[in-house]
C-alpha cells in the first residue's frame, strides 16, 4: 500500500491518500505523535481519501489503517482489523521554529 499525508493549506485539512487495492471499507486514526493526541477515529477512507480538519503544527503523524470485517454473528458489529501504519512527517513552511 503506497501513501501520501499532507497539509493542505487552502482547506486547512491534512489530506492523506492512500493506494489500497480491495473492495472492502477502509477506516483511518490519525495521531499526532508528539502529544499523543488523537485527531479522528475509525474516519471513513472514501476513494483512497480522506481529509482531517486541523490547524497545522509541525509535527509526527501517525495514521493507522483498518479494515472493516464482516460480522457473523448478525448483530451487525464492526470489527475493525489494523492492516497498515505509518508514520509521516508535516512540516509548516510558515512556521519553522526549532526546525534545522
């Protein structure tokens, strides 16, 4: 699975893409890493795409993927099964305070 996270500016939203081959519904948290603050849970991924509102700061990302199984049981429960991570960088070019 190949991805992309971004800061989009216009919208003030990070913007992750993702390359998933299936069919199945797809889920996303987003954590910023440095406080540990989670920014969404279980978001729906549409077309490879979702979009967090956040005002940016720079900082580490933490997206975790998940797929939504099927329930047998007929109580029609979501099981959420974690199939991809990563961690991804965002730096705000217009505020590059301790920044090297």
């Amino acid at each position: 699975m190949s991805h992309i996270l971004k800061y989009d500016f216009d919208s003030e939203n990070i913007v992750g893409e993702l390359n998933i081959i299936g069919k199945a519904n797809y889920y996303v948290d987003v954590i910023l890493l440095e406080t540990n603050s989670i920014l969404v849970e279980k978001m729906s991924v549409n077309i490879g795409k979702f979009e967090v509102r956040a005002t940016l700061g720079s900082g580490l990302y933490k997206v975790i993927v998940f797929e939504d199984e099927e329930d047998d049981t007929g109580f029609e429960v979501s099981n959420y099964w974690p199939i991809y991570e990563f961690n991804q960088e965002i730096i705000n070019s217009y505020n590059l305070q301790g920044k090297r």
